[in-house]
C-alpha cells in the first residue's frame, strides 16, 4: 500500500497545475515536472559550458574519451 502527503499550495497554483495535468494522476504529474525541470536544467549547464570552452578544449576533450574507451575496452577484454 502506498503511503500519501498532503501538500499545502496557493489555490491558483494549484489550478494552473490542475489544468495542466488533466487527467493525469499527481505522483506521475509531478515526478514528470521534476523529471522536465532536471533535464532543463542539465542542458542549460551543458549549453553554459560549451559557451566557455575552446574548439581546442572540445577536441581535447573527445580524444580524452576515445582514449579512455579504448583503454577501458582493452582492460575488459584482457581480464575474461
């Protein structure tokens, strides 16, 4: 059995939430929000970041990756 909190919210938040949720449950409605809000809010970060590197900083950056990739792969195929 699932347990359930109650949480306090101005009445026309909870409108425009209402509206926008529709049909949809609570629980699902808002971890969908969370979820949205999160991968927003990493692209943002991810957008900002690439703002401040270099093409220099990228490629280094990926020849780090190829490397470590194949090491990794490597290391993986020697211990079976």
């Amino acid at each position: 059995m699932k347990k359930y909190a109650t949480i306090s919210i101005p009445l026309e938040v909870k409108k425009i939430l209402e509206d926008v949720k529709g049909d949809e449950e609570w629980g699902a409605f808002l971890l969908k929000l969370y979820t949205e809000f999160k991968r927003l809010k990493s692209l943002e970060a991810f957008q900002n970041l690439k703002k401040t590197l270099t093409e220099e900083d990228l490629r280094s950056i990926l020849e780090s990756i190829e490397e470590f990739r194949s090491e990794f792969s490597f290391r993986s195929n020697v211990s079976k």
